[in-house]
C-alpha cells in the first residue's frame, strides 16, 4: 500500500510525516492518521528521525524548553529520550537518547533561528487538518499566574475617589476662612452701631 | 514605562486588538526578525545587521519611552539589553502560526 507523504517546511527547518489513513473512519486518501514514521531536517544537522512514540515526547519537549527559555527560568528540559539546555542566549544544546541498546545519543547545536523554525512546524503540524496527532502538553498549558491586571469594569475605588476629593477639598478651601473672621471685632462693631 | 502624562488603563478589547496586530505584523517580518537573531548566532560575520538594529531599538526607546525609568534605563544599557531583545525576537518569532494569538496571549500574562 502505498503509504502518504506530507510536508512541513520553514526556512531551515523541513518535517516529513509518513503515514496512511484510517479507512476505518472513512477518511480521506490524503489524510494521515496512522504515523508510520517522520523524519525532521535541520540545515548542517543530521537527520532526526522515529517512530510515532517518539514524535509526541520530541514536540513536547520543544515546547516546553521554549516557554521556559521565554519565562527566565532555567531553560533545561531532561527526559528519558531528549535532553534540551541552553549552553548560552543563542546556542541549544539538544541530546537524543536511542531507545536502541549500545547507540551513543546523538548531540546536536542549534541556533535561536533553528529553534524557532523547528517550533514552527510543529504548530504547522498541530494546526494541519490532514494529519491527525494527539494534542501537545503546550497547547492545553494554562498560565498559573496574572501579574497585571486590565480594566475590565470601572472599578469602585474610581468611581467614589472624584466625588470625595471635591467635598473634602471644598470642606479645606472654606475652613480657611476662620481666619478671617474675628467673633469679638464683630460684637465691637454691632456695639457701635446700638449704643444700647 | 511610556512617556506619557496620562495612565491609560488598556481594556481587554484593545489589548486583545495589540496582540492580533502583533501577531500578523510578525508573521509579515518573520524573514528579518529571524536574520536579526542569525545575526546574533556569528556575531562576527555578521555584525552589521544586529548592531543596527540594537541602534534603532535604542533610538525608537528614547524617543518614546520614559528615560527617566529605570526599567528604561535598562533597556538603553547595551550592555544589558541583549537577552531583553534576544527573548523578545525569540517570543515574536514563536508566535507566526495560526493559533499566534493564543500563544502570544498566554506569554504575556505568564510575563
């Protein structure tokens, strides 16, 4: 059976998915469901490739590095097949683990330029409706944390802070006015006025 | 951190909006931010482009943003800036796909 091919390229980096549909479903010819094998290309690296099993781990291993590598965290990522850690702000260090017995991991250096172009196509492949692929532990991560907050009412606080502001300024302005005004200069005036 | 006199509060329409534009101008500049960050890999070769455009970023930041701020003075600081930028081209650059937005979105209020 002649099994599907499909493509996934950016810039440096290409993504081959090989594959066949599930009949079962009645899917189309061209649409991959089973993965049989992929095979990621980076320019001047060698060939990464594996079975199905592997594909998820490898993307969510990406995934995960470049969101901490984002946030200022520690940008390591350890697992049983891929090792990601940053050697410095442009060079990744990524080791690949051979599930096989007596195969050395593989060491490869990357760029911020290949991390990016790898990252892009998977999201290719995640938003490809041909090709039908387990979600990502990226795609269902929600932020823990909000650290600024946007206006979405007219808070309180807003709302009773002008209103207060004029009545005490006002009830200040017109206090001042006691010093202007002498109680016993007054009596010595209305007494001039009735003698009596 | 903007030279303003006036604190603006962004509503969530109009942050939403500021994420979209970003998104597709990102994914329109993807080819020059990704050259920007290659500059940066063999800075030797390739200087020029990373020094210019540290040179504009600098220029557009004094001319729009607070100097006298300290988180401003920080992006000024060349020496230092370098892993604001890196970080910044690096966030941009992931977000170039359909679902940007979505992406965009989460890395700002994981910020």
């Amino acid at each position: 059976m002649i099994q599907n091919k499909l493509l996934f390229n950016q810039s440096s980096v290409s993504l081959e998915i090989i594959g066949l549909p599930d009949y079962s479903n009645n899917e189309n010819k061209d649409q991959i469901s089973i993965i049989s094998q992929w095979k990621l290309t980076i320019v001047d690296k060698p060939l990464i490739e594996g079975k199905i099993e592997h594909l998820g781990p490898i993307m969510n291993a990406f995934y995960i590095y470049s969101n901490l590598l984002i946030k200022n965290e520690v940008p390591i990522y350890e697992s049983k097949l891929i090792d990601i850690k940053a050697d410095n702000l442009y060079i990744h260090n990524i080791v690949l683990k051979s599930s096989k017995p007596n195969v050395k991991p593989l060491n490869i250096k990357i760029g911020n330029t290949s991390l990016s172009d790898t990252i892009n196509c998977f999201d290719q492949l995640n938003e490809s409706s041909k090709v039908s692929i387990k979600k990502s532990v990226e795609s269902n991560y929600i932020p823990k944390k909000v650290r600024f907050v946007l206006n979405n009412k007219v808070k309180f606080f807003d709302f009773i802070m002008p209103p207060f502001i004029a009545i005490f300024s006002l009830i200040l302005f017109s206090s001042s006015f006691i010093y202007f005004y002498n109680p016993l200069k007054d009596k010595e005036k209305n007494e001039l006025i009735n003698p009596e | 951190m903007r030279k303003s006199f006036v604190k603006n509060k962004i509503r969530p329409k109009e942050f939403d909006a500021l994420i979209k534009i970003t998104v597709e101008m990102s994914k329109y500049l993807y080819p020059y931010i990704r050259e920007i960050l290659k500059s940066k890999e063999d800075i030797k070769e390739n200087s020029i482009i990373w020094n210019d455009f540290n040179k504009r970023f600098i220029e557009l930041i004094k001319e729009r943003f607070n100097v006298d701020s300290m988180r401003v003075q920080k992006l000024l600081n060349q020496a230092e800036n370098d892993e604001i930028i890196i970080k910044s081209l690096l966030t941009l650059s992931f977000c170039i796909s359909n679902q940007g937005f979505q992406k965009l979105k989460k890395f700002l209020y994981d910020f």
